[in-house]
C-alpha cells in the first residue's frame, strides 16, 4: 500500500520488481489477489498513462486536491474532450476510459458548488449547485477542464 501511496505505479510488473526491491518476492497472481482485495483502481494520468490508486487514498494530490491548492488550469486530464452545460448540470465528455479518473479528482476536491459526479466510460455527469449564474458554473468548472472547449448553450 505505501508504494501505491508513494509512488506512480503503473502496471502489475512495475509492482512486483519495486517489491522485489524492498525484499518482498510476490507472483503475478497474488498481486492481482492483493490489488483486487485493496479496491485499488488504475486512473489515466495527465501524461496518458495510468496509475493504480487506493481507495480513500491520502496522496499528495489527493491532499492538494480536497484542499483546493492544486491548479487543475497547468495539468489537464488528457482525455477531455468537451463541456456542455444543461441547466445544473455540466456533462463532461473524455475519451474513453478517462471519466472516472477526471470524475475522482472533481469529487476528492469536495467542491460546495458541485454536489457529485456520475461517470461512465467516457461521459461526466456533474450536478452543480442550485441558482448559480453562468459565469460562476464556468469558474467552478474552469478548476477542473479547460474552458475553451465549453459548449454554450442554444
């Protein structure tokens, strides 16, 4: 768990060599039992690639993120595609398999004005605050997506 907290790990392999490392020997099919058991998840990266993550994790990120320090402007998911808004409701699109590593940093950023996210394979469902305007809906947004690719409503 401490080197899925610490480091960026991104495959089974990577995992078992660091292991090997610190004198722990383990099979592929006893990671695969272990990640399964510990509801580990793989999540896209900003470089395209993927990491596992702990649920409830307490990475830097995390931290940053559930703080509001993290400027989402410098890093962007690499699988968005676009935002539309539908009255309270923002529909994020990515490419497929980047919803729910986006949807996970939305939600860890416990947000007052998005009350949660639904993701599938490549769709964002967020449900924003009550009687927000326009422009506060975009700057809530703006944390997380790159407001370029806003689609204005009719």
């Amino acid at each position: 768990m401490e080197l899925i907290k610490t480091q960026c790990i991104s495959s089974q392999e990577e995992l078992a060599r660091k292991l090997a490392e610190v004198g722990f020997k383990v099979t592929q099919a006893t990671l695969s039992r272990d990640l399964k058991m510990l509801h580990t998840t793989k999540v896209p990266t900003d470089r395209g690639t993927y990491v596992y993550v702990l649920p409830d994790s307490n990475s830097l990120k995390d931290k940053l993120l559930a703080a509001g320090q993290l400027d989402m402007n410098a890093n962007y998911q690499s699988g968005f595609i676009s935002l539309a808004l539908s009255g309270d409701i923002a529909v994020i699109k990515t490419r497929n398999g980047y919803a729910s590593g986006l949807a996970y940093d939305i939600d860890i950023s416990n947000c007052p004005d998005i009350l949660g996210t639904i993701a599938g394979g490549n769709t964002i469902m967020a449900v924003l605050r009550e009687g927000m305007t326009e422009e506060e809906k975009m700057a809530v947004l703006g944390r997380f997506v790159p407001l370029k690719h806003y689609i204005p409503p009719f």
